[in-house]
C-alpha cells in the first residue's frame, strides 16, 4: 500500500487534511515531539526512504514559531 510522511506542528489539523485528499487513510503513526523543524526534518527524510513513502520538501511554517514538531506517517488508497 502507498504511504506518505510528513512533518507538523498540529497534527489534528494535518491528518484533516489528509482525510480530505485520500478516500482512506490508517495506520496513523506519530513520532516527536521535536524542538526543531531541523531534526523533524531529518526524521521525515529518513521515515520517507526506510518505508518508501512519498514526502514533501518539510512541514508548512507553523503559526508559533516556538512550538514542538511532530513527524507522522500513514498508509492511504487513492485520491478523491
């Protein structure tokens, strides 16, 4: 099954998101929380190449900037 990776600082409102691009997802995983977009990036770059999942260029700038990153992945069937 294909899978994506992808790094944030809400997740409620990322896997939102997803459900609105893809008609399924599951096996919603979280790692973090991460101090710095740096090493959550770091993270998603490897989570994306050990599980061959597609991945973006790193997470939207977040509103506070002092908030905690967090890296997620999950499975998904096809688009909308």
């Amino acid at each position: 099954m294909p899978c994506r990776v992808g790094m944030t600082t809400d997740l409620d409102a990322r896997k939102k998101y997803w459900e609105t691009v893809y008609n399924k997802i599951w096996n919603w995983t979280v790692s973090g929380p991460y101090a710095t977009r740096e090493e959550a990036q770091k993270q998603e770059t490897f989570l994306a190449l050990l599980h061959k999942c597609e991945s973006g260029p790193g997470g939207d700038d977040p509103d506070n900037p002092l908030d905690d990153w967090y890296v997620y992945r999950f499975q998904y069937d096809r688009k909308k």
